[in-house]
C-alpha cells in the first residue's frame, strides 16, 4: 500500500516536486494553507506532512514556527532541499510587453525570494500575493488581464499555457522541506535534532545558560531563533543541533537544561531527529588517513559526524596507504614526527592532481619542502598543528597552527572551516616562525620537565617532600613535569627531538642558563636584576596583565585544600 503525504499544492508547486522526490509513489493530498496540511497529518488523513521550513533568500518560515510548536503528534523525520526554478510569464493571449505589466501576481514566499528580481525589472509594478495561485492564474486566464504576470514555477506557468518572459529569475535559491512522520527516525550518525521550549518566564541570562549546556559538551548549534508566544508574550526559543536525540551527550544537555537551567515541568518538547542537511555546498566526500593511532581516530571520528566517508590505514591495516589514496579527496598523513617527512616521501607522489594532501605533524620547514618537492603541482597542500591530544573532548578553544601554502586551496579552506566551526583557536605562521613558536611553546618546556625529572631522580628527592617546600609559582614546573610524565613518554621524545628553527630556543636557552648559573655563584646580585628588568621592558603590559591573570586562577585553584591535599 502507498504511503499518503500531506502538502501545499498546487500541481507544480515547489511542495508538490519536494514530496514527489522524497517519496515517488505516494499518493498526495494537496492544500492551500500550511494549517490544513498539518490538520490531514494530525488527523490520519495522511501518514505523513512535507512542509517548507526554510529558504536560502527568504530564511525561515515564520509560519511554520507556529504551527509547529502546537503539534502534540507526529516527529520531524526528515528533510528535502530542492532548488527552486522559478520564472515569469504572462497568459499567451496577446503580445504583451515587459514594460506594459503594471500587476504581478505571487504566493506571498516567492515574492521575498524575489524581491530584488521585481525591484531591478518591474520597480512601478503592483505586486498581489494570493494564497490559491492555481486559482489566480485560472482567472487571469479567464479574464484575460494581458496586463499581468505570474511568478511561479515553470512547470506551473507552462501548465496554464502562460508564455515565459524570463526564466531563473532568481539565482542560489533553495528551499528545505521538513518531514514529519508517525515514528520518530532511528539515528543514521550523522544527524540534527529540532527542539522548542514551551512559553518561558522572564529570567536574566536563560538563553546564555541554555546554550552554554551544548557548548560545554561541544555539541554545535545550526540554527537558533525565538518569538514571542502570541497570547502569553512570553520568549519561545527554537534550537537545532548536531546530534540524534537518543545520543548520550545529548540527552544529558536536553536533562540538564530542563531540569537545572529552565526548571519547569515539560518545558522542551523535542520535535524529531533526523539526518542532518547542510545548505552549504561541499567539495569534499572522503578523507583518508596515513597513520591508525589514537589522533587519527579522534579526528576520523569527528569528520564522519559531519557526513564525510573516512578510511584509516597503518602498519596492521588491512587497507593499505597505497589503495586508499587513489581512493579519497584528501590524505591526511598522522604519524610520528620522526617518520613524517619519509611517509610523505613514500606515498605523496601517489596522489593526482585534484587531491588534497593535509599534514598533522609538530615540524613544518621539512615536512612541508618535502610535500611540495614529492606532490604534482596540482595537489593541494597544507600543514596543520593540533596542540591538543585524543584525551580531548572537543577541539573548542584549543590552538591549531596552520601554515598554509601556495597549493592551498579549496579543500584546505574546506578543513580550516572544520576546525573554526568546532572551536579551534586557529592561528596562521610561515613554516620558520611555526618551528620557532613551537620551540617555545613545546620543545623547551618538554625539554625543562624531563630534565627536572631527572635532577630530581638523580638526588634521591622525596616527591612527597615537594609541595611543602614550593611556591605556588614554583609549582607550575611541578605541575608541567608531571603532566609530561603521566602521557605516552614516545610523544614527548618525539617532540624533543624536531628540527628547524625550534632547534635553537633549547640551545639559547641553556647558554643563558649557564650564564645565570655563573652570575648567581658570583653573588652578581644587580647584575641578574638588571636582565630581569630588561626582559620585562620587551614584554607588552597587556600580555603581563593577561598572563598574570591566568597565574592567579591557577593559584586559587591549587590552593583548594582539596587540590592542594589531592
């Protein structure tokens, strides 16, 4: 037996295509008004309801909204986006000119999409929004008002008989169409979830607070909006996020919120999960990894989420590098620093013009000269640093380092914006000063912890002794050198022994130690003064304030009778 779907019509129009598309065979029943075709769905006169619920040159349907949130059956279970064609004509009963239309007749949603076609083409021109376009365009016919045009689909003014005086009057037009269904949708892992809350009471920082319980858990928001309930006046919030409503993360997020943060009884009502659609265009279908460890995984995991294909490959994969790369868009190589510039030997020239080759190492000078040495010209590169471990649960508000290059192109636009959209902090160097940050900021504090370590080992220091004997600035070091030794030691060695321009902060670094070693021996007391008040005046009074400030946070908390007894 068909299925039965509820939608606007008439014959031709954009719901009717929507319907037809998502479900060939089905029988449909056409209305006027969005009010009746949720009435057949709520009724059981169809199984399902096609509706429009957003357009890329109008935005939402504010009458969906409503409608929506008085449903009390049924699920949002899926999308159709459709292009939208649309076009002008006139009833083919007489040579009517463009400059002779004085009344152009709409469904009130095609004239916002094409307000700016009217106002270029027909400034003078009267525009009549009907709800019954069939009907209109019957009359128009009957009456014969050869001073009318009709913009519509061309299906549907080729239907009445109407000649076409322009078509694509509108360029990038696209609607989405929800589906509700009797059943709520399984997940499928790459999907969204509608919510609306009920009417909510007057309270200072409660869409801050709502929105922070997805934040926190790094669950995106794709689209937010609100409006007042018309008979309460009270704020009526509309979210939609990454994420099927059965998932544990975001099912702790909709508890909390409800419970904790608004505190009503029945205050969300979730309209349906379903697959995620991306009004955006994509140019990327499938990434490939080199290198099977943790890291690739994480990231795996998390661009599968956003609907694109992955392979992983390593030493014990049954896939191997050699197939997959013919095989992806994009090759993300993640190996140890050590071996990354000889994988990308091994392997880059597999790739052909087109591809994409992303490098996810801690060392840029090398690895990238021998990208672009072993690459086609035609192949995308770029160099991205993650300073973050698969221990994390979400990139937000961590550093990346890119080092984009002259081959940087679409592709790599394309995963930038990836990482921008999860919440990284990304930041833009050449090759050299990427080496040379990352001297300071990872080679040189890895090196002072596993030395402390040693001097530490090599005196026979009783760790229990340490707390009671240190500062709380001179616990920070304490802190560093535990962290480093409580992760994988092969990742640290890894990062110790990088090249280039990070080389040379270690060896500055210990020729300055020795000099103050010899100054403090000497009781060269103004003399070491003198270089600390020299070092102060290069740094900026913002970075010590801000950096001070981030010292003292870490000071309150280490100083919890808690943390400091842990």
């Amino acid at each position: 037996m068909n299925s039965t779907i509820a939608t606007l019509g008439p014959v031709g129009s954009d719901c009717q295509l929507a319907a037809r598309q998502y479900r060939p065979e089905a029988e449909l029943l056409l209305f006027n008004r969005l009010s009746e075709t949720l009435a057949a769905f709520t009724s059981g006169r169809a199984e399902m309801a096609l509706i429009p619920v957003y357009n890329t040159r109008e935005g939402e349907v504010k009458e969906y909204f409503r409608h929506m949130a008085t449903l009390e059956s049924g699920y949002w279970i899926d999308n159709v986006v459709l292009p939208i064609h649309l076009s002008i004509g006139t009833p083919d009963l007489a040579d009517t000119a463009a400059d002779e239309i004085d009344t152009i007749v709409g469904r009130g949603s095609v004239f916002r999409q094409c307000d700016e076609y009217i106002d270029t083409h027909y400034p003078d021109a009267t525009r009549m929004a009907v709800q019954d376009i069939d009907q209109a365009m019957v009359e128009i016919r009957q009456f014969a008002r050869t001073n009318c045009a009709v913009i519509e689909s061309e299906e549907l003014v080729r239907r009445h008989g109407f000649k076409l005086l322009a078509r694509e009057v509108v360029s990038h037009n696209r609607t989405r169409f929800a589906v509700l269904g009797r059943e709520p949708a399984a997940s499928t892992g790459y999907d969204a979830t509608a919510i609306i809350t009920r009417p909510l009471r007057d309270r200072v920082g409660m869409l801050a607070d709502i929105l922070g319980e997805f934040t926190r858990r790094g669950i995106n928001i794709l689209d937010l909006r609100s409006e007042n309930d018309i008979k309460t006046q009270k704020l009526r919030i509309y979210l939609e996020v990454e994420g099927h409503r059965d998932t544990p993360l975001l099912r702790a997020a909709l508890e909390t919120i409800a419970s904790v943060v608004i505190e009503e009884e029945r205050c969300l009502k979730v309209l349906g999960s379903f697959p995620r659609v991306d009004m955006r265009v994509k140019q990327i279908r499938s990434f490939g990894f080199i290198g099977s460890g943790a890291m690739s995984r994480w990231f795996a995991e998390r661009l599968e989420n956003e609907g694109y294909a992955t392979l992983t490959t390593g030493r014990t994969s049954t896939l191997r590098p050699e197939e997959m790369v013919s095989q992806v868009d994009v090759v993300v190589v993640c190996v140890p620093i050590s071996v990354t510039a000889s994988t990308i030997s091994a392997y880059g020239p597999l790739l052909g013009d087109g591809q994409a080759l992303i490098i996810l190492a801690g060392e840029s000078e090398k690895t990238l000269a021998t990208a672009l040495a072993t690459t086609r010209p035609g192949v995308e590169v770029m160099f991205v640093h993650n300073l973050w471990g698969p221990q994390a649960l979400t990139m937000k508000d961590k550093n990346a380092a890119l080092v984009r290059t002259e081959r940087s192109g679409s592709f790599c636009s394309e995963f930038e914006s990836f990482l921008y959209k999860h919440g990284a902090d990304i930041y833009h160097d050449t090759p050299s000063r990427h080496d040379l940050l990352m001297g300071v900021g990872q080679k040189l504090p890895t090196t002072l912890s596993v030395a402390l370590a040693m001097t530490l080992r090599q005196h026979d220091i009783d760790y229990g002794d340490i707390g009671s004997h240190s500062t709380l600035t001179s616990l920070y070091g304490i802190l560093a050198m535990a962290r480093v030794h409580n992760q994988n030691p092969r990742t640290y060695a890894e990062i110790m022994a990088t090249g280039g321009e990070g080389g040379k902060i270690v060896r500055s670094f210990v020729d300055n130690l020795h000099y103050l070693i010899d100054c403090a021996e000497e009781g060269k007391i103004e003399e070491i003064s003198v270089i600390m008040e020299e070092n102060r005046k290069t740094m900026p009074p913002e970075f010590l304030r801000n950096r001070m400030k981030q010292a003292r946070a870490v000071d309150e908390l280490i100083s919890n009778p808690v943390m400091k007894n842990g």
